[in-house]
C-alpha cells in the first residue's frame, strides 16, 4: 500500500511539474517557503527577546521593591509580598545560607545555587532549579545594610515559558505557515491557470488550422489585454503573411507553369516537325526558332534559381563596390544601336556583392533599353547617405498606377510584350528583391518623359556623405 501510494505521489508531481503552470506554482511556493521561514524565525527570536525581558523587568521590580519597602518590622514575618503568595523571592547571606523567603520557596536552598557566596554583586540570568518544575530568570543585588543582615543576597525569579507552552506556539506558527502556503500556491494556480485560459484558447483555435485551412483565424478574446492581446494580434498578423506568402507562391507556380509551358511546346513542336522534314530538307530556320526557346527556357531557369537563393537569403560575398565604376564598364559592353548618356560621380562606393548588383544594372539596362525611342541615361550620385543610381528612357513610361505592379514576379505589361514577347517578368522583381538585401530600394519615380528607376544604396563610408 505504501509503494501504492508513493507511486501515485511521484506521478502527481510529475504530472504537476511538467507544465508551465506547475513549474510556476512550485518556484513560487518555495520562494514563499523561504521568505516565511525566516519570517516565522525572526519573528520566534524577537519573542523571546521580549519574553525575556519582560521576565527580567518582572524580577527586577520584585527585588526593589523587597529591598525599598520592608522595615526591620518584617523580618519577624519573614517577609511575604501580602499580594502575591507564589511570588519567588529568597533573602540569601554571603554563606549561601537561605534567610528569608517566600512560603513557596520555603526550606528551598538557593535558587541561584553558588553563585550567590561568590563576591558578586548582581545575579541576572537564567537558571533552572532542581526543587523547581520550570526554568526562572533569576534577578539578585547585594544589600550592604538590611533586616537580615549584612552582604545579604535579595533575589527574585519570574517564571520563563515552558516547554508545552513553546510547542504549542511553534505549533500554532507552522499551522499558520502551511496554511499561507496552501493559500499562496491556491492563489498562484488560480491566477497563471486564468492567464493561460487565453493561450490555450489560442492552440486550440491553431489547431484547427488542418481542418479551416490557414485563412483561419485566431479570435482575440474579449477579457484578453496586454501581452496576451499583442499575442494573438502577432499570430493573426503572422498568418496574414503566411497567407500572402502562400497567395504568391501560387500565382508564381501558375505564372512560372505558364511561361515554361509556351516554349517547352514550341520547341518541342519544331523539333518535331524537323524530324518529319525529309533528308534534304531546309530545316536549318526551324532549329534556329527552336534555338530561340530554348535560350528563353535558359533564362527563366536562371531568373527562376536567381529569385529562389534571394528567397532564401543564400550568403554571397560582400565587398566595397564603386558604383560609377560598374555602370561605366557595364555601359561599354553595350550596343551602340540606343546611345546611353552618362553622368557618373566618382567615389560613390557601397557594400554589396558586384555580381549581383551588376545583374541589377543590367536588368534595369534592359528594361530601358527595350522602352527607349532615342536614347538612356544612366547617372550615379550622392544623396545624403545614399548612393543613387537613376536609370532614365524616353520611351512611353509607366501609368502611376502600374509602377507597383512591374515589380511583380512575371508581370508584364501589355507595351512589354509587345516589344519584347521572349521577356521572362522576372528582372525587375529580381532588381527590386538584390536592392532591399544591401538595405536599399528601387522604385520608379516622376519624369517628364520615358520610365525613371531610381535605386537607393547606404554608402559604404557614410561619414564622407554631404
């Protein structure tokens, strides 16, 4: 039965300490063990400080009033305090012999035993008597003159708490102790438990996600404030971005499906029809077109695998970058068929990996160049603390309401492909996405012409900024 219950006792705290809330109530039980211990033994400490001198001031008054008020007349009685019978007092002579006392004490030796035939002149202490049950505070001043004699002893002794008494008021403590605790850790699962009602709530609502699907949402609720209310609000916020996220996942397959499914087919059907050509045939212009798509295929590939590292946030080397360096090399490797002006500031330099913002030179290059009629312009500068790289056509420019929507992933818009039907949608989403990785952005801006891109980069020595 013992192991019965044992095992029972260990599984209950087991199951009580394996949760947040046990964990809490036990931490704060024991601390409140702790504060109460030395509490309840300060508190034992001042009362006997107090119970001691209150039995020693008691002594004390006795003796002086033994010694002030008692005439020669009284030592015929042998003197009694008329008031008291019970009284300990004892009248003792430099031999240790007793020769005065109170009918209590009467035919008792010395309550101080030898102390008192020593040369002392004041007894103050605790002593416990043989002839007596309990321990006494013993209180004695030397009378140089009295009814007794000379040098005599006057003592008083004043009862100290007993044993009983004590146990009984450690008793009463620990009950008070325990039922404080049990109060206390009561209290404390009570209160974590309401706490945590809204958090439970809230895995419950979170588990119901596989059967409402992620547009579920978690209700905050109505007694719920502060941290649990931001806490609700932070997982509905969190779900609303996995919900776009999933939004742009799937419209980034569909797109993706889409643009790889046109020229997936062309080329397979020019290959196709080469195959059924008969030997001779001119088939050299049909595996030029399929040629073309399968460099169109290349392309997506790699804006595809391009857009999936930035996504996940792939390290690659970072360095200082002049960027008037880069464009000038970036804008002789050009064609000369759209002339492209140039203003470039020396010394803009920035942190951020030269592949990369190359790539976005180039696509912003190829945006421009596809939209220009006559002529780009490319200009590098300083801007307070930012390196700014514009990149400027004279072609048709962008609606304000559609500069947004170009940087979406295989967005184009109707002018782009009709300029440009091979385009992937992907170059300006990557130039964007490079551009906010180095702590910067790309937006298009006002012109009065043509399509103004600006991108913004923190210089890399932002203490020569002006």
């Amino acid at each position: 039965m013992t192991t019965k219950w044992r095992e029972l006792g260990r599984r209950a705290w087991t199951r009580a300490t394996s949760t947040t809330r046990g964990r809490a109530t036990f931490v704060t039980v024991a601390a409140a063990a702790v504060v109460l211990f030395l509490l309840v033994s300060l508190l034992l400490l001042l009362g006997r400080d107090w119970t001691e001198n209150r039995v020693r001031a008691t002594s004390e008054r006795t003796v002086e009033r033994v010694i002030y008020d008692f005439t020669p007349a009284d030592r015929e009685q042998v003197f009694v305090p008329r008031e008291d019978e019970t009284a300990l007092i004892q009248v003792v002579n430099q031999d240790g012999e007793v020769v005065a006392a109170a009918p209590r004490l009467r035919g008792r030796p010395a309550l101080a035993g030898a102390d008192v035939t020593r040369a002392r002149l004041l007894i103050d202490g605790h002593y416990c008597p043989a002839h007596l049950n309990d321990c006494v505070w013993v209180f004695g001043l030397r009378v140089r003159n009295s009814p007794w004699g000379e040098g005599v002893m006057v003592m008083a002794a004043t009862p100290l708490p007993g044993a009983a008494t004590m146990w009984a008021l450690l008793a009463s403590i620990a009950l008070v102790t325990l039922a404080l605790l049990a109060l206390i850790a009561w209290w404390t699962w009570h209160t974590i438990g309401r706490v945590f009602v809204p958090v439970d709530q809230i895995r419950t609502q979170m588990a119901d996600f596989v059967a409402h699907g992620i547009g579920h949402r978690v209700p905050v609720p109505a007694e719920a404030s502060g941290p649990v209310r931001s806490l609700t609000e932070a997982v509905n916020a969190t779900l609303d971005q996995l919900e776009d996220a999933r939004v742009r996942e799937r419209r980034f397959v569909s797109d993706a499906s889409h643009d790889l499914r046109n020229p997936i087919a062309g080329l397979q059907m020019q290959l196709e029809l080469a195959l059924d050509e008969p030997d001779g045939a001119g088939w050299r212009p049909m595996v030029d077109s399929a040629l073309r798509d399968a460099r169109r295929l290349d392309d997506i590939v790699n804006d595809l695998l391009e857009l999936s590292r930035l996504d996940s946030r792939a390290p690659a080397a970072v360095e200082t970058v002049d960027l008037a360096e880069i464009a000038r090399r970036e804008i002789g490797r050009r064609s000369p068929r759209v002339p492209i002006e140039a203003r470039l500031e020396p010394g803009v330099t920035v942190r951020a990996n030269p592949v990369r913002l190359t790539r976005v030179l180039n696509n912003l290059l190829n945006n421009a160049k596809r939209h220009a009629e006559s002529r780009v312009e490319v200009t590098v500068a300083r801007s307070g603390a930012d390196a700014v790289l514009e990149v400027l056509d004279d072609g048709a420019g962008v609606p304000e309401e559609s500069r947004e929507r170009v940087f979406e992933r295989f967005s184009r818009l109707p002018d782009s492909r009709a300029r440009d039907p091979q385009g992937t949608g992907l170059g300006l989403p990557i130039a964007r996405e490079i551009a906010e990785i180095y702590g910067g952005s790309l937006r298009i801006a006002d012109s009065p012409r043509g399509a103004r891109f600006v991108l913004r980069l923190p210089l890399a020595d932002k203490g020569t900024a002006t």
